[in-house]
C-alpha cells in the first residue's frame, strides 16, 4: 500500500518482508586487516561474490549462503569494493577499506 505524504512516497510492506530487508548483507570488521566475515542471514540459496579494487579488477571471487571467511592479508591497502550478486543478476555492492595494520 503506498501513501504520499509531503512529497515522499512511503509504502507499508508485509513484516516478512521487513525482516528480510533488515537480515541483509554484513561484512565485518571494516577496515579489514587480515580477514573478514560476510554473512547474508536469510539467505537459503547460493550467491556470488566479487571483490574489485579501486581499479575494477577482480583480486577474489567465491560462492556462499549465508556466511563465510576471506583471507585478506594478501590485499594491499585500500578501498574494495564487494558485488554480489544471485542467479546472474546484481544483488548489491559494499565498500570495505583494507588497513595496513
């Protein structure tokens, strides 16, 4: 059900529906030194994962449902960017900051 209220449109979504939106995509710790976890709760179904530099080349990509470990002490520092994506479409992109140290 949607409503407009001040020039904003707001929708009333099924509480299902929120839980979904509120069990999205963490990556933790950001920033990242030697390694990082990435859990999907909810998530029962196989999804990609491309880690990009700054320069868009993939350094790392994998598979997982609803968590995993990346080693990352082999990333120099810098800004990365994560692509998920499920069954050939995008599903959402995170940035995590590599630290020296």
């Amino acid at each position: 059900k949607l409503k407009m209220n001040s020039g904003k449109i707001w929708a009333s979504l099924p509480v299902d529906m929120l839980i979904q939106v509120k069990e999205g995509i963490r990556i933790f710790p950001n920033p990242v030194v030697d390694e990082m976890i990435i859990e999907y709760g909810g998530n029962i179904s196989l999804i990609n994962f491309e880690i990009c530099n700054s320069l868009g080349q993939i350094v790392f990509s994998n598979s997982m449902i609803n968590r995993t470990t990346v080693k990352t002490d082999f990333f120099p520092p810098g800004v990365y960017f994560i692509k998920f994506s499920k069954e050939g479409e995008k599903v959402e992109v995170k940035k995590i900051i590599k630290s020296g140290h």
